[in-house]
C-alpha cells in the first residue's frame, strides 16, 4: 500500500511540473511556473562584460514571487515581484528591479541594480 501511495505522489508532482512547464503556459496565470526563454542576454559591472545571442533564462514563479537564473555566468536575479499591464504581461516593480516584463512567449529586460546592468531578449 506504501508503494502504491509513493508512486501516485511521485505522478502527482511529475504532472505538477510537466504543466507547469507547458510553452504556452502563461506564468501570470498560476503561483507555480517553471519556463525557460532563449535569445540575447548580457551582463555588464566593473569593466566586466558577458554577452551572448544564444543565451537562456530559466523563470521560476511561487507564489508572487518570480527568480530568473541566467546561463552564461551571469548572477542571477531574485525575489522580483511584478503587477498586470495590459492583456497578460506583467511589468517588473521595486526598488531597482524596474525593466522586466514578461508574458507567455517573451521576456525582454533592462535592470541596473548596484552598479551592474542586465539584458535579455528571449523567446519561449
């Protein structure tokens, strides 16, 4: 019976993430989403430059809450919060984190925060 209940557990959170993770899965639209946007990302601070035209940002949403992990080296960016603007992109608040929007398909970014400046333009 032990078996039995670990393995619906184990499809229940399998399915979970699957959905989660759909492309046409709106991260606006749920408290859990996992989506990874490919395209130009760069990273500038102190003389210090990344860039790359074939560059990834994997999104994680829980709750209000959305953390972006570059690829590439760059530091990543947490503990963002965003509010709705129009039909289903939501625009980046607080205090340095202003410059992201993000909807189903794209997300574009232009943050400066401690001296440093991220990019992105990226397709999903």
């Amino acid at each position: 019976m032990k078996t039995i209940v670990k393995m619906l557990s184990m499809f229940l959170i399998v399915g979970t993430v699957m959905t989660s993770c759909k492309k046409d899965k709106d991260p606006a639209t749920t408290d859990f989403f996992v989506g990874t946007y490919k395209g130009d990302v760069s990273y500038a601070k102190s003389g210090q430059t990344i860039t790359s035209s074939d560059g990834k940002v994997t999104v994680s949403k829980v709750g209000n809450t959305y953390d972006f992990y570059f690829g590439n080296n760059i530091p990543d960016i947490k503990g963002v919060e965003f509010e709705k603007q129009g039909d289903n992109t939501y625009v980046s608040i607080g205090s340095g984190l202003t410059g992201i929007k993000i909807d189903a398909s794209s997300l574009t970014m232009l943050v400066s925060r401690d001296g440093a400046t991220w990019t992105a333009n990226c397709k999903r």
